[in-house]
C-alpha cells in the first residue's frame, strides 16, 4: 500500500487537532459557544464528517489533545464545554456499526437524535453574579491571627503568666504551637489534594477520612465553634462590666450585667454575619488594625518608666530581679496546675482553622490555606512569647493599688514581704491576707495598666474578642451547612439552605445564635474555655490522623502539593492531641469520643450514598489485597473448607429464590458470587448490561452479601467456562458451581439439553461441585421493566438468542427492581431438613444442611438422613453411618435406612421415563449395520441409542425408584437435599443424563437441592 504524497490533495496538517489548552484562548461566535469542536473541525470551517468517506466521519475521530474540560465537573459561561471521544468511537467498526450510541455531546453542532435548543437556551443565560472571593491574607492569615488573638490573649494570659511562671508558661505556649503547626501542615496537606470546597474542617476529614468519621467531627466542630462564640463574647462581656464598675456603673451585678452585655453583642455580630461576607471582612480588617495599634501601645508602655500610680499596682518597668522571681511557677486556685492552665491557654491557640472554615469563599484555597495558616501560627506564637515575657518581667505579682502602701524610711525591710519591697513599695498585708487587687495574679486587665494609652488595650480587646467571636460565628454555619447537605444525619437538612449570591446559612446563623447565647449564660469565662479545648483536640486528632491515613495507604490519588509534611509527624500530632485530651479532663475526652463514636456507629448503619474516595476505601482495597496475597501462602486443610460459590442467576433479580438459598449458607462464611452471562455480540450496550451496577444495588438492597460477575459470550456454555476458570481471586474463588434447574428440558430443543449437561461436565472437569436447585414453581422472576433477563436455564439456544436480541436496544432502567418474597426468606418452623446421602461425595451433600440449620430461620428444622441399606442389616447399618456422622459433630442424630431404594420402580413411572427419552431415541433400522447410526450420533450427539439405554439401564430405574421414595417419605419437608448422580461422558449421552435429574427431581412438593461435591473430603473428625 503506498503512502499518499502532498500532491494527492491530503495535507496532515488539516487533521490537526485544534481543541485549546485552556477556556481563556477558546474563540467564542457570537452566540457564545466555542467553535473549536468536540468532532474536530477544520481550517475551512467545516468538520470531520463534511468529508466525505475517505476522510474522517463524525463516529471516526481523531484524538483530542488534553483539555481542562475533560477533568472539570463544571462549565464556564461562553462556551460549551468539550467532551472527550469514546473509547468505541475510537476503535468502533464502522461497517458493522454504521450508527453507534452517542456517548459524549459534540461541540461542532447539535447533538445527533436529539435537539439542543433547550440547552442552547440556557446556555445563554447570563451567569449568577460573582460571589466574594478572597486571597491569602484576607481571606486566611488575618482571619486565623484574628482567631488566635481572642480573648485569653489580653484577659488570661498575663495570669496564666503569674501561676505557671515565664518557663512553663513559654512551654504551654510552645506545646500549643507544635500541636497547631503540625495540625497546620496536615491540613496544608488535605487541602492541596485536590479542589476544596465549603465546608472548612468538616470538608476536609470528611472527603479524606469519609462520612463515618468526618460527619461526628463536623457536627462537634460546628458545636465547639458556636461555644467559642459564648467564650470570646463573655470575654469582651467581662472587660464592658469592669469598665462599667471602675466608673461605677451597674445594671444588676457582675454576672448578670455579663450576661446582658454579651446577649446583646453577639446579637449585634449576627446582624453582621448575616448582612454577608463581604461586611464580616471588612469588620475584620478594622479589627486588626486595631490589634497591632494596641500591641504597638502595649510595648510602648512597658519601655516608659512607671508612674507611682502603676508602681502602686505592681509595674516597675524592666527588672531582672522581677523576670527571676516570675520565671518560676506558683500555682494558686484551683486551677493551679500545669495542665490546668494549658487547658484555659488552648481555646486561645485553635483559630487555626478560621481560614479553612471558610474554604468555599477564598478564590485559590489550595494556596491560601497552607500559606494564610502557617504564616499566622508563626506570627501569633512571636505574640504570645514576646507579651508573656515582657509583662513577667516588669510587673510582680502581687501588688495592693495604694498609693499609701510605699516603704517608709522607718519601717524595717526584713518585715517586707515580696519582690516590692526592693523598689521601696511594702504590700506585705495584703500579700498576707491573699486580698492583694492587682499584681499578675489578680488583676486581669494588667496590659491595659501597664499600657502607653489604656484605652487602646481596650479597644484592642474589643477588637480581639468581636473578631473572634464574628469568626467562630460565621465558622460554625458554613460547616454546618456543608454537613446538611451532604444529608448524613436526619433532621439537619432543614439548615442547610444557602441564601443569595454567596449561600448564606442563614437558618444555621441563627441555630449558632441560640447555641452561643444559652453558653452565655453562664457567664465565666474560666468554665467556658476549657469546655470547648477537648472538642478542638478532638478535631486536630482526626485532622491529624486523615493525612497520615492517606499517606500510609499509599494510594494514587493521595497527591497533595504541599510537600512539607510528614505522616509519621502528622500521627505523633493526633496521639499528642488524645493524650493532652486525657490529661485536661478524663470525663470530657471520654464525653467527646462518647459523641464521636455514636455518630460514627449511626453512620456505618445507615450507610449513606456518599462515595468521596476517601483514605478509608484506599485503606480497605489495601488489607483487602495483603490478606489476598496472604492466603496464598496458606495451604488448604480440609478444616477450613467452605462452600464458595458461583451463582448461575442471571441477572440477580430474575432468580431471587437461588440468591436466597445461597446466601442463607454463605452470609458470613464465604463467598457467593452470582454470574450472568449475556449470549450477543460484544458492544457497548451489551457490556454495560452484563455490568450494570443495578445487579450489586439490588443485591445491596436486599442485604445479601454476595459479588456479581457479568461476561458476554457467544453462547451460554462458554461464558459459564469463563465463569468457572477466571472467576475468583487467589485462594478466594468458587469451588461450588449453583445453578437453577433446565426448566421444560422435556419440550425445548434438544441442543439447549446437551449444553446444559455440558455445564456439568466443564464443572466436574474442573474439579467443582455442582449443586442443582428445583423448585416447583420455577424459579424464575421476570420483571417488564428491567433491561434485560438472562434466561440461562430456561429454554433452548434459539429462544436465549432471540430474547437477547429483542432487548439489547432497550434502555438500561433506573428503576430501583422488586423484592419478591420468597420461601428462602421465611421462618421454616419446626419441618425437617431431608437428607438423603446415597453416595459419599466428599461430605458436601451433608455439610449444606448443617451450615442451613445455624441460620436462624432454619433452626428450628430436624434434619433426618436417609441412606441406602439392606433389610437384614438395616439397624447395623443405621449405627454404622449414626457413628460417622457424630465423629463429623453435626448435630444429626436422626438416620434411617431405606432398603427400598432397590426395588424395581412402579411399571407406569418406567413407561413415563420411556416416553421422556423417547424423542431424543436415535431410530437404527436393524437390518443395516449397527455403525450406521454412528455418523448421525456425531451430527447430534445428544440423540440415544439402544445400546446405550442397555448400558445405563441400572442407573436409569434407580433414578425412578428414587422418585417414588421421595414422594413417600419427603411430601412435608422444607427442603430435601439429595446426592447428584453423575453420568460417564462417552457412556451416558446429555439427554439422558438430563432425563435422570428430571425424573428424579420431578412432582415434588418441596423445593430439591441435588449436591455432588468433588468426591474430595470437606469433611473431618480429625483435629488436624
């Protein structure tokens, strides 16, 4: 074949593709779609399939180049969005298939069967406004510096200072910032693995960890932000009150002018919250400003030198002396502990997440939260070392606030008690009585004292404490609302609807609204903080642990691109977290986790349609696959067989009676896999039918645990081969093949027979054992809506290909399928189990009934085995068999005998087995050769002949008299068990062999189960 040169008119440059890279580049008609399309267009503006035949065709595409749009899950305005060509319409053979189904839209035009006008229409709507988006620094680092500058910062820390010393103090401080740096780098992590949307804390684990673990740390998260909004209120409450005294205005007294002044507040603050985001940042910009001027008159203040009047309350500048004897602790109160301070020091460090809260209103949050959060836990801890430190060396502890209390020239200085007395002051009785004012033990507003102008501190608390409590107040709905949404837990759902451009929350601002004002009530600050340290650490444990779970599961998706993590960092985080819950108090972490796991233990019950990729599904295939890969090292001992089986069902749905028995000696003990085999030619359509997940959703729905397999095969017998040989993994593969009986063998086609025993024969071959279920009724249940039902064992090869053939055009139903009841589902009460073991094949046949009887519904059945004797031997060889049976520890202690089973059946049943073989009898005149039969017995090898009756004529009868047993001794069972006879292949034709199971299996009440393993022992009275 020779190649076409550039003068036969074929330019390759005209097939290049040209789909842009990016949206931006993408020219726009004037109707506002892309003209670059989806079939690729050309130069002169016409597209592939202008043509003609020998160039591209619509269905014949080239490959298109990578594209935005092929990844994205949603659209831009202008343009229509591109799809990538199909895999088959890539490799599809146009000949066969001149018209292949559609599976992605074109670009170039109008979707081929179907109109566009609709979708063009709304194309070109304008687009919703623009939300407020915001960077790193508003967005992120203010918002968490904002946070962590709350009201500990200027009320508590300055006292945590004086219990705990400038050391300890230092390393509270420090300790709180490891646990917020490596909490940070974590969620630096999580939030750079992929698109992050709203939801903050909650999106984060949640989409990591999945909605077990992620929905009770969302829920918790939202309550411990709605608390934090009582704690930073109370706090800008009490610092109002102590003006309000110090000039001698009371409304009540203390705790009730708090109450009123911090329901008021946060009111004011839902009003801002709720006017929007874009007034909360501005507020929040005017907030820091605020702070660093307070800060900035803070330090000033501990440089000038001190008034008597600040003397008189414990400042006197830099000391030496003051930094020494305040380095070292001294604890006072009931929380004079380590531990103690840390957990009213913490609250004060947790603002770590503000930025993070608020993912779905920054314009990048895989940049702005690594970048906002880290720069602000390294600033704010900067803060917090340099005012703990400075504030312990200039001001003692104790101080009285007199200007009387100076030490007089007089007085002797050994009297004097405490650090004051070497700067001439004498607080010695009041350090005495423990009623000492001031000092950093007692006084809280020491930074406003020790301040340049105090009523920049004031202002600096104000803006600390609102700052905080805005952010906690508009944190706690944006979670919440995320959390609604996803619909995880019931009754929730109503708060979560959004409101205006930016999806306010407003009905979960004004749940936060009541949550924080019923903690406002209480009205102390010392008791709300140390409320809300566990449910932080609760939720920095699990951050923590998602990033080192996703790390450790090695899956490919784990791609963060924040590289400046360690799991094994981010695991010592989450244990450091459980520990400091513990230690803070016992009773609260084991509250905590109290919640956590009802919540976790309510989701994995009610299993929500969530599917979010997360860690614990990677972490799921992994054990999954290691213990695969385990058991191959482990060699099969006939103590640990189970039945593992291949369910020839169909589509599931169609035979629910075989999934049912199945599954009733497999839920929970082995495998059960239902196979379907669709008999077409291979094509999309087909595939995704035998593929459907509406196969496992059926499944799922009625809570069998089994796998589903779909194969698509020329005919029925090699798709079952396909079955027994590929299906399975490792040790964990089916060694019992299940099937439903030939239902009306005697009137199909010969050929469906003789490829329904071929089944058998591949299964025997292969080392299976074969179970065969007959049921009175049939089995089968056909539903008018479903896609498609396999018919598998109902009929011959023509009428499995005509039914395939009339439904591969239809379309593929959504419908959720029916639960039909059948007997399988139901109490069996106190009816009998009959076993009748004619044949030792290994144990199977008595091993089924036993793992039946420990299902509930079973339980209460006798199981009674019946075996083949002779009648002056039959006690002896009931003993016989009863002793074999114990040492199996069945729990069967009733076995008859039957020496009947030998008698020649009734001569009317012998005539009916004759008429039932007499259609497949090959006709041989006899005054010819007897071989002269042979070349038809080749052309339909299911056709008997005489000589073949005669040898298998033994077996034949058996299988009639059996039938007659059966009928006298069986009528009333629930179930009858009966060992499978096996034809010779080459002796016993399929026809034949298929009259024998019908016969023997026919006109019975109950359903019959015909077992025969593979004559290998899954039975043992051996302990090893």
């Amino acid at each position: 074949m020779e190649l076409p040169v550039a003068s036969d008119g074929v330019h390759l440059a005209a097939y290049r593709p040209r789909l842009p890279l990016s949206g931006a580049n993408a020219k726009v008609t004037p109707g506002g779609f892309d003209e670059s399309g989806y079939y690729q267009c050309y130069g002169d503006g016409s597209s592939v399939a202008s043509l003609g035949s020998d160039a591209l065709t619509g269905y014949e595409t080239l490959d298109t180049p990578p594209h935005y749009d092929f990844y994205a899950k949603t659209e831009v305005y202008g343009r229509r969005r591109h799809f990538r060509p199909s895999l088959y319409q890539l490799h599809g053979n146009l000949e066969v298939d001149s018209k292949p189904p559609l599976y992605e839209k074109t670009a170039c035009g109008q979707m081929e069967g179907g109109d566009s006008s609709e979708e063009d229409e709304e194309k070109h709507k304008e687009p919703s406004p623009e939300p407020t988006r915001f960077g790193w620094v508003q967005g992120v680092m203010v918002r968490c510096m904002l946070n962590i500058w709350g009201v500990i910062l200027y009320l508590r820390l300055t006292w945590i200072t004086a219990q705990a010393g400038i050391g300890l103090t230092w390393l509270i401080i420090l300790l709180s910032s490891c646990i917020t740096w490596i909490t940070g780098l974590s969620t630096s992590a999580i939030a750079t693995n992929g698109k992050v949307k709203g939801g903050g804390t909650y999106f984060l684990i949640s989409r990591s960890l999945g909605p077990e673990l992620g929905g009770s740390i969302g829920l918790i998260f939202a309550f411990a932000n709605a608390v934090a909004v009582a704690m930073h209120t109370v706090g800008f409450a009490e610092t109002v009150t102590d003006l309000m005294s110090e000039n001698g205005a009371v409304m009540v007294d203390r705790t009730n002018d708090i109450r009123i002044i911090g329901i008021t507040t946060v009111t004011c603050l839902l009003g801002i919250s709720m006017a929007g985001m874009a007034w909360e940042s501005k507020a929040q910009v005017l907030f820091f400003l605020v702070i660093l001027v307070s800060f900035a008159s803070y330090i000033v203040g501990t440089i000038i030198p001190a008034s008597p009047q600040k003397q008189a309350m414990g400042f006197f500048s830099y000391k030496a002396d003051i930094f020494a004897a305040n380095f070292v602790p001294s604890w006072q109160g009931p929380e004079g502990s380590f531990f103690g301070m840390f957990s009213i020091f913490f609250p004060s460090a947790t603002g770590i997440l503000a930025g993070a809260n608020i993912s779905g209103d920054l314009k990048n949050p895989t940049v702005a939260i690594p970048k906002g959060t880290l720069t602000a836990i390294f600033w704010t801890t900067i803060s917090y070392l340099i005012i703990s430190a400075t504030i312990g060396s200039c001001v003692v502890r104790d101080a009285s606030g007199l200007l009387n209390d100076t030490l007089l020239p007089s007085s002797s200085s050994e009297d004097c008690v405490g650090l004051a007395c070497q700067y001439g002051w004498d607080f010695t009785e009041c350090i005495n009585n423990n009623t000492c004012t001031y000092g950093i033990s007692n006084y809280y507003q020491t930074m406003s004292m020790v301040s340049a102008f105090t009523p920049l501190i004031t202002a600096g608390i104000f803006g600390a404490t609102l700052s905080s409590a805005l952010a906690c107040l508009v944190s706690a709905p944006k979670v919440f609302q995320c959390l609604c949404k996803d619909k995880l837990y019931p009754l929730i759902g109503f708060f979560g609807k959004g409101y205006g451009k930016n999806d306010e929350a407003l009905r979960a601002y004004l749940l936060t609204y009541i949550i924080a004002a019923c903690f406002i009530f209480i009205a102390e600050l010392n008791t709300i903080a140390p409320i809300i340290s566990n449910f932080y650490l609760c939720s920095y444990s699990l951050i923590n642990f998602s990033c080192f779970h996703a790390s450790i599961t090695n899956s490919p998706g784990w791609r963060p691109s924040f590289r400046f993590y360690s799991k094994w960092l981010s695991l010592l985080g989450s244990v450091c977290c459980l520990v400091i819950m513990f230690l803070l108090s016992w009773w609260a972490a084991l509250i905590a986790f109290g919640i956590v796991f009802f919540l976790w233990g309510y989701t994995l019950y009610k299993k929500p349609a969530v599917n979010w990729g997360s860690s614990v599904q990677a972490s799921s295939y992994n054990i999954a696959l290691n213990q695969c890969v385990g058991l191959n090292h482990v060699e099969d001992h006939v103590k640990n067989y189970r039945p593992q089986c291949l369910v020839l069902t169909g589509p599931p749905s169609s035979r629910p009676a075989l999934v049912d028995l199945v599954s009733c000696f497999t839920k929970g003990l082995s495998l059960m896999m239902c196979g379907n085999i669709v008999t077409a030619g291979a094509s999309p359509s087909i595939v995704e039918k035998a593929s459907c997940d509406s196969h496992v959703t059926w499944l799922n729905q009625r809570k069998v645990k089994s796998f589903y397999s779909g194969v698509v095969a020329t005919e029925l017998r090699s798709g079952v081969n396909i079955l027994l040989q590929g299906a399975g993994l490792g040790r964990i593969k089916p060694n019992v093949l299940l099937m439903g009986f030939q239902k009306d063998c005697h009137s199909d086609a010969p050929q469906a027979a003789h490829n329904y025993i071929g089944i058998l024969h591949d299964a025997f071959d292969l080392q299976y054992g074969v179970c065969i279920l007959r049921m009175r009724e049939g089995l089968d249940v056909f539903h008018p809506s479903q896609s498609h039902v396999n018919p598998g064992f109902d009929g011959g090869q023509e009428s499995i290909n005509t039914r395939i053939q009339t439904r591969t055009t239809s379309s593929i139903s959504i419908e959720p399928e029916p639960q039909p009841s059948t007997v399988f589902q139901k109490k069996q009460g106190k009816k009998t189990i009959d076993v009748y073991w004619l044949s030792d094949d290994g144990g199977l046949t008595l091993l089924l009934p036993y793992l039946l009887t420990r299902r509930q519904r079973w339980a209460r059945c006798k199981v009674r085995v019946f075996v083949g004797g002779e009648t002056d031997k039959k006690e002896e060889q009931r003993e016989e068999v009863l002793a074999l049976i114990k040492k199996f520890r069945l729990g069967f202690n009733d076995v008859e005998v039957l020496p009947d089973i030998y008698q020649n059946p009734q001569p009317e049943n012998v005539h009916q087995f004759e008429n039932m073989v007499g259609r497949f009898k090959l006709n041989t005149n006899p005054k010819q050769d007897s071989d002269s039969g042979l070349p038809r017995q080749k052309e339909e090898p299911w056709m008997i002949t005489d000589q073949d009756l005669e040898r298998n004529k033994a077996k034949s009868l058996r299988q009639i008299r059996l039938n007659e047993v059966l009928q006298d001794y069986s009528r009333d069972a629930a179930l009858i068990i009966i060992t499978m006879p096996v034809g010779r292949r080459g002796v016993c034709p399929n026809t034949l062999y298929m009259a024998w199971l019908d016969f023997l299996s026919r006109d019975l009440r109950p359903p019959v189960l015909l077992v025969r393993g593979n004559q290998k022992n899954v039975l043992t009275f051996y302990c090893q």
